[in-house]
C-alpha cells in the first residue's frame, strides 16, 4: 500500500492539481513541492522525511514497515525536524478574512496580489447560509438563521464594488480606491510551507473551532497533500487529529473518579473528552 511508484511524471500530474470549488468560488493549486524528484522505490514525499530521519544510522533497514513506524514515531514524538524537509508550494484564492487568519502562520513564506499595483476583480464571497452567533463559543456560528438584513448587507458588497471601478475609471489611485471594499473580496497570494508547519496549520485550522470557511481550506489541503505523503498524514491523523491531550487536573479527576473542577469552557471541553474515551 505504502510502496507507491512515484515517477516524476505522477508527481508533475499531481502538482497540475487543481482544486476549484464553484460553489465556494475557492481556489487551491498546489504549485511545486521540495524534493521535486522521488526514488523509483521511495514511498512518495515521505521518503525526504524517513531520509532525513536516518542521516545519523546511514542506510539501515529499508522495510516499508520500518519505514511507517518510524514516521509514526516521530509524530508521536515530536521529533519534527524531519518533516520539514518537505515543502510545498500552493496558489490559493480566497476571501480577505481568510488570508488573514491564513496569514497569522508566520513560519509560511507568502506573496500576496497588490492592491496598490492591479485592479482588484468584482468577485466576493457570499456563503450559502447566514450562521446563527454559537452559544458555546464566543468566536463561533452555529445554526443557519434567517436575517432580515443579509441581502441588504450583501448588496452593498455590490455598491462598494461598483463605487471602486468608478473612481478607478475618473482617475484615482488603486492604493486609495480600495479602502472602502469589504473583507470578503477574494485575494490570491502563494504559499510556501514545510510539511511540518504545514501540520500545525492543519490542526489548528481543521479544528471545529475554526471558522468553517477557513477549515473547508484546511481540508483541502490536507486531501491536496495526501497522496504525496500518505504515511505521514495517517500518523498526524493517528497522533494529532483522533488524539486528546489530556491536562494534570483531568487526569487527576479521571485517576481519583472525582468531579472535574473548571471554568464552565474547562468543564465543557472535559465533558467532550470523556464522550470520546466513553465514560
Ligand atoms: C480558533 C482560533 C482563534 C484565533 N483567534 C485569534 C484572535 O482572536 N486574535 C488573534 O490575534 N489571533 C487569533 N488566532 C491566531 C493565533 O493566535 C495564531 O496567531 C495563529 O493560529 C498562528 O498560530 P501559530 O503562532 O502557532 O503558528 P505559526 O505562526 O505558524 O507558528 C508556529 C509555531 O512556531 C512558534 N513561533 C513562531 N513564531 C514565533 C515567535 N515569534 N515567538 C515564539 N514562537 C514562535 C510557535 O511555537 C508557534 O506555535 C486564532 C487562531 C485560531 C486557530
């Protein structure tokens, strides 16, 4: 399963891939990944993680299975500095707000479209349901909920719009004419990451605490990168996505069969992990 005959040519089909999704109007192209060349008998972009692992034992066993544990182990173990490196590189399009949230990952390289420089394009995100304020977290949408104002506000994405080509038109500058567009025109900008940094997006931005715009990016990514490097996706799924981390006091209340004691979030979130663990 593991043993997959990357040819160069598989891996330049796989870097044409383009993900579009007309519904969202989103857009995610995987551009170039580093090594761009992969051993006739390598497991794809995973072999660059397992190589580096084992620059210190020189070639060692070379089972795949060996090779899955020891992704695995690193993983678990937080021995990360293998998995950069790998590298990607990826085109997105998206709304002003994700760049921004995108953005906050400092350990990516970004290049992003100039306002200043080019004509920014009439397309905006509108998302298919209004989401009700969430009761849990502060942060968060929760249910679809009819608002009398949404088309309205929607509209006047439009306005502004129509408000920023005119004044292009009668002279004015881009950099000045673009202030009053709303935040969820589209941007583009490219992404370079390593495969490790690339995980903590993932986690982070995969999470249900994520806005959902954000995670659907997130997701696609992920399925983006899983056929590169399928060894490793598993383990971050295995240690990091399906795992929980549990705190001193959690364990302390699990240990002593006692009433966990918190902040009403803590005592939400230890509620959620024994769900999981089932008691
Ligand atoms: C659900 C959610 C809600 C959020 N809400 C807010 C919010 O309300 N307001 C807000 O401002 N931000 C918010 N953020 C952004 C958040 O605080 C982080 O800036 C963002 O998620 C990037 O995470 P990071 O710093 O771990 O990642 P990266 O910037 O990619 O850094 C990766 C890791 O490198 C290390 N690192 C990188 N740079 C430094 C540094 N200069 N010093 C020390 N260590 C460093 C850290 O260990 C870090 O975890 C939110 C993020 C999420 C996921």
């Amino acid at each position: 399963m593991y043993n997959i005959n990357m040819s160069l040519k598989k891996i330049t089909d796989k870097l044409s891939y383009v993900v579009f999704n007309s519904k969202l109007n989103k857009g995610i192209r995987l551009v170039d990944t580093m090594p761009r060349i992969v051993e006739h008998d390598s497991i794809g972009l995973d072999s660059a993680v397992v190589q580096a692992a084992r620059v210190s034992y020189g070639k060692g066993t070379k089972k795949v299975n060996d090779d899955k544990n020891l992704i695995s182990y690193l993983m678990q173990h937080k021995h990360t500095t293998p998995f950069e490196m790998v590298e990607f590189k990826f085109h997105v399009k998206a709304p002003i707000f994700i760049a921004r949230q995108w953005m906050r990952h400092r350990t990516g390289t970004f290049n992003e479209i100039s306002g200043r420089y080019s004509e920014l394009k009439s397309e905006w995100y509108i998302p298919d349901v209004v989401r009700e304020q969430s009761v849990h977290n502060k942060q968060g949408s929760g249910m679809p909920i009819i608002s009398s104002y949404w088309e309205e506000y929607m509209d006047g994405c439009a306005i502004q719009n129509d408000c920023y080509n005119n004044l292009i038109k009668e002279g004015v500058s881009k950099e000045i004419s673009r202030i009053g567009l709303p935040q969820n025109m589209y941007t583009e900008f490219y992404w370079k990451v390593n495969l490790h940094n690339l995980l903590h997006f993932l986690k982070l931005r995969s999470h249900p605490s994520a806005q959902l715009e954000i995670r659907e990016y997130a997701d696609e990514i992920k399925n983006i990168i899983q056929p590169l490097c399928p060894t490793t996706v598993a383990a971050f799924d295995e240690h990091v996505t399906n795992s929980i981390t549990l705190s001193g006091s959690e364990v302390d209340a699990i240990r002593k069969m006692e009433i966990f004691k918190g902040t009403a979030r803590q005592v939400e979130e230890y509620k959620n992990k024994l769900d999981i663990l089932r008691l």
